[in-house]
C-alpha cells in the first residue's frame, strides 16, 4: 500500500519534470535571457560572445537608450566572427580573439536579428519599453 503511494508519487515528479525540462528544452528561447546587458555611463552595453555562434542567442535590453553590442571572441576561428546586423547595414569581422563594440545607437521597440557572414548562426536582441 505504502509503497504503491510512493510509486505513484515517483512518476507523477518524473513525469512532470520530464514536461517542464521538454518545455524548456524546446525550440522556443527563453522569455528571461541571460544577465549580459548593463548600463554603464548611460550606455547599454550587450555583451554577445561569438564562437561557433552566439551566446547568448536572444538579448533584452531597453528601447530608447544608446546602446553598444560588444562581441567578444576567443579563438574564434568560425564564421560567427564574421557578424551582419542586416536591417542596420552592419557587417563587422572580428577579430580572432578580442572584443569589438558596435555602435547601434538607441533603438525602438523591436527585434533586431543578426547573423553570422553566411546566415547560419543567428542572433537577436528584443528592445523592449
Ligand atoms: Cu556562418
């Protein structure tokens, strides 16, 4: 009896933990990114690291604000230190190891993707209000 309860208890946590860990492995990007975005003397700083692609994919960051996206490399020997920002006519190569600030000004509302030269790496940058 007792240990029946206990099974059951078992594969309902199994079960849901296998759900949450489908939801969050999924193709969807997740709604919190990571903490690569500061603001330093009225400058909004992302820090995206390009190697082999970018991490992070998907920045938030503030509308409105002049904003700098720095992209670190390390070694960085693929197509990702070759970095398109499209929609601002940006194309940027990087330099095998270092960090490279590109100015994108203050922007509205929106998502600006990027890639790598030849389009396969993306990335994007949600401004929000
Ligand atoms: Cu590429």
């Amino acid at each position: 009896m007792k240990s029946t309860t206990v099974s059951i208890i078992v594969a309902v946590v199994l079960i849901g933990g296998a759900l949450i860990l489908t939801k969050g492995g999924g193709d969807n990007t997740p709604i919190v990114a990571a903490n690569n975005v500061s603001v330093v003397d009225g400058k909004q700083i992302i820090v995206i690291s390009a190697k082999g692609g970018y991490q992070p994919r998907k920045s938030v960051a503030k509308a409105g604000v002049p904003t700098i996206i720095r992209f670190d490399t390390k070694g960085t020997f693929d197509c990702s230190s070759s970095v398109r920002i499209p929609s601002m006519n940006i194309s940027k190569n990087l330099p095998q190891t270092g960090s490279t600030d590109i100015d994108i000004g203050s922007q509205e509302i929106a998502t600006l993707q990027g890639t790598c030269g030849m389009g396969m790496y993306p990335f994007e940058v949600e401004f929000q209000s």
